[in-house]
C-alpha cells in the first residue's frame, strides 16, 4: 500500500456511487474502486451480523486490490460494522452517519423538527439510538424508515415518477410539513431522490445529507495519515484519478446503471 494506492468504497448496491461522485470532487487526483454488494440488497432488512459478514467479504475485497482506506459508503453497515471493521484491518475506515447534527444546526440554536429518513436497521440500532440522544432533548427528531426507495434504486426504476412520487407519499403524508424543518436522507441511495422529496415538501424544509461531510472527512484522514496521491500534493496536473466499479451481481442493467450515476 501507498500513497498511490486507491481509495476503497463500497456499498449494499449503487447508492454509495454519490459518495464516490463527492469524493472524486474534492479529490480529483485520487484512484477509486467502488464495490457495490447489489446481489445482497438491502442490507437494511437484514440482521446485524449478516450485514457484519457481508462488510467483511466487500473489505476483504477492496483490501485485496490494494485500498489504502476503505469507506462505508452505507449508513446500515456503518452502524452495524464499522467498529468492528477498525479492529479489523489496519487501514483508515471511514463511515456515514445521519446528518442530524447538520440538521439540527440549521436552525442557530433554534429548537428544530427534523425527519430522518433511513433503513430499518440504521433506525434501530444503537449507533443512530445514541446520535438522536445527543439532540433529541432539545429538538422533535421522527424517525422514518423507507425500505422501497432502496429497492427502487436497485431495480433501475428511478425515472418513474409516479412509483417514486407514491412510494414517498406513503412516507411522509402522515407529517405535517408546516411544522418540518428538515428532512435528512439517511441512505446514501436516497440522495438521488433529492428533487422527489423537494417536490412534494413545503418550500421551507431543507433537505440534508452527509456525502459531502464523509468526503472531506476522509480528506483530513488521508492528509493526516501522510496517504493523500502524490498528484493531490504536487502543482496542479492534469492527471485525473480513474473510477473503478465493480459489482457482486452480474446483472448488465445495474452494471449500466451504476456507469449512468458517475458524474465523471
């Protein structure tokens, strides 16, 4: 491993490719290689120890390829793995989290309603239990878990309006929204269902998530860990890092779709 290595990523299936977008932004000189687990979709209805097991095998993975760091570009394995994962291996791993703290911010000391949107698993586990403690005494934190919009993704079905537009009315009618500050999207698949909810919201509500927040994150890791590419360090260049994805399902459709969500 060096400095030259590349950057590691993975996900339960396409969504983590926003992060990877984020990171080759502020990065541009670094190597990516994205795994992307789409054949065990969604992580979120499984148990902890299945998502555990499954982190493993998409580290191991990325480890094999020479990963300098690895990235869980998935609010439920980074609940349910990333502890583990860093008494595991001796690369820098880096996880999501709800933006809640984002959230609750944007109202400057204002007490804040915010909806987090996230998987099942992400919701109930303890990780995500003590983050809402943090800030729940003085804002109204809901937690509300939308399974469908990960299988959406994963089904290539994000240009149907009317199965989107359904699927999120069945989520959120039961809030009122004059109320709502702030709606995080807690499941790197739900950044690309940005617009959708800004459509069906009042314009008031922001919507937030933490893609940018890990990227820079991980930059300050890289820099610490002296790992950042050599061409991130040198004067400008006009070398650009290279987008590696691979996948565990062998389905073409996916395959073009994730090609179609890499903003290059």
């Amino acid at each position: 491993m060096t400095n030259n290595s590349p950057i590691g990523v993975f996900d339960s299936g396409l969504g983590g490719i926003s992060v990877v977008n984020e990171i080759h932004k502020i990065m541009p000189h670094e190597d990516i290689i994205f795994f992307g687990d789409s054949a065990n979709a969604p992580y979120g209805t499984r148990s902890t120890q299945e998502v555990q097991q499954l982190s493993f095998a998409a580290a191991d993975r990325l480890i094999e390829n020479g990963a300098k760091a690895i990235v869980i570009a998935c609010n439920t394995a980074t609940s349910a793995a990333a502890d583990s994962m860093r008494e595991r291996y001796d690369v820098p791993i880096i996880g999501m989290e709800p933006a809640l703290k984002l959230a609750c911010d944007l109202g400057h000391g204002e007490p804040q309603h915010v909806i987090v949107t996230a998987t099942p698993l992400t919701l109930r586990e303890q990780k995500f239990a003590r983050l809402m403690n943090r800030f729940s005494a003085t804002h109204t934190i809901e937690k509300q878990p939308c399974p469908r919009l990960v299988e959406i993704v994963e089904n290539g079905q994000i240009e149907n309006s009317k199965l989107v537009y359904e699927t999120l009315h069945s989520y959120l009618d039961q809030y009122d929204m004059n109320s709502v500050d702030s709606i995080v999207l807690g499941c790197t698949h739900f950044t690309y269902f940005r617009s959708y909810f800004e459509n069906i919201v009042d314009s008031h509500v922001q919507i937030v998530d933490g893609n940018e927040g890990t990227a820079r994150h991980l930059h300050e890791i890289l820099k610490r860990e002296d790992l950042l590419n050599e061409w991130s360090i040198l004067p400008p260049s006009p070398k650009t890092g290279t987008i590696t994805l691979t996948n565990s399902s062998s389905n073409p459709r996916l395959l073009e779709l994730a090609e179609y969500f890499v903003e290059r």
